[in-house]
C-alpha cells in the first residue's frame, strides 16, 4: 500500500500542475506532479498502483487519487475544488488503495453524505470503486476512471 507521504516523496521531484474549477478560480496543486506521476503510474510505476480519477467534465473537476488523500472543503489535496461549496464538509470523505482491495472510498462522517453508484456510504466504511462509478461528494458528482 502506498502512503500519502510515500507517494509525495515519489514525485517530489517534478513540477506542480494547474487544475482548474469552474467558478473563477485556479490554482497550483500543493501535492507534488500528479500529471507526471499519473504517466508513471499508467506506466507500470509506483508500486503498480492503478491511476484512479475522479471526473465531472462540467465542473471542470479532475481528481487523481492518492492513498490516504482526503476529499473536503477545507483539508486535503482536492479543497480548491469545493472550497466554496458549503454542501462539502470540511473533511467529507477519504481515498484509499489497498492491494487486496483496489481504490476505495470512505465517508468520514460528513454532513451530506456521501453517495456510490447514487447508494449512501455509511461512515467509516470502505466501498470499492470500479470505472464507471459515479462518487456523490454531498452534490457534486464524479465518474470514477481507473487506468
């Protein structure tokens, strides 16, 4: 299993890439070259873990997952994205990556929840995700790719 540190340490060494949101705003992506550890990873490269993105084409939402990374308003790596959605808790749900389990999902016991496949996630419980899931973050949804 990688590790949030782990995989930071990994790409510490390439240059940050823009992700964008519609709404106005923009900005750097505080962890470290997704877009080139994403090419590693399609690649065979860190430790063979499948890229996991998550992906709402009209919100201008593109998310690569990292193990342990947490999906929120107001923490983790993706909070620019939902930052001004007040639906989104501040630390709404987690992705993990296990190698028995793939990429999963976990609500951390948000407020409005969060939905797979439009089904409720109960906190603190793992849900595997697969391509062509769709991950409800409060009311924002995202089409789960996994290369």
């Amino acid at each position: 299993m990688v590790g949030i540190e782990e995989y930071q340490r990994a790409v510490s060494s390439q240059t940050a890439f823009s992700m964008s949101v519609s709404g106005g705003f923009a900005s750097q992506s505080s962890v470290s070259s997704m877009a080139s550890a994403q090419g590693e990873m399609k690649q065979g490269g860190i430790q063979g873990v499948p890229v996991l993105t998550l992906y709402n084409p009209n919100l201008n939402i593109r998310i690569v997952g990292v193990n342990g990374a947490v999906i929120g308003r107001r923490q983790g790596p993706y909070s620019h994205f939902f930052e001004s959605n007040m639906y989104v808790s501040g630390v709404h749900a987690q992705l993990k990556y296990g190698p028995a389990t793939g990429w999963c999902i976990v609500d951390k016991h948000s407020s409005n929840g969060t939905r797979l496949n439009q089904r409720t996630i109960q906190p603190d419980v793992e849900m595997s995700l697969k391509a062509g899931d769709i991950v409800t973050i409060a009311n924002v949804n995202l089409q789960v790719i996994v290369n």
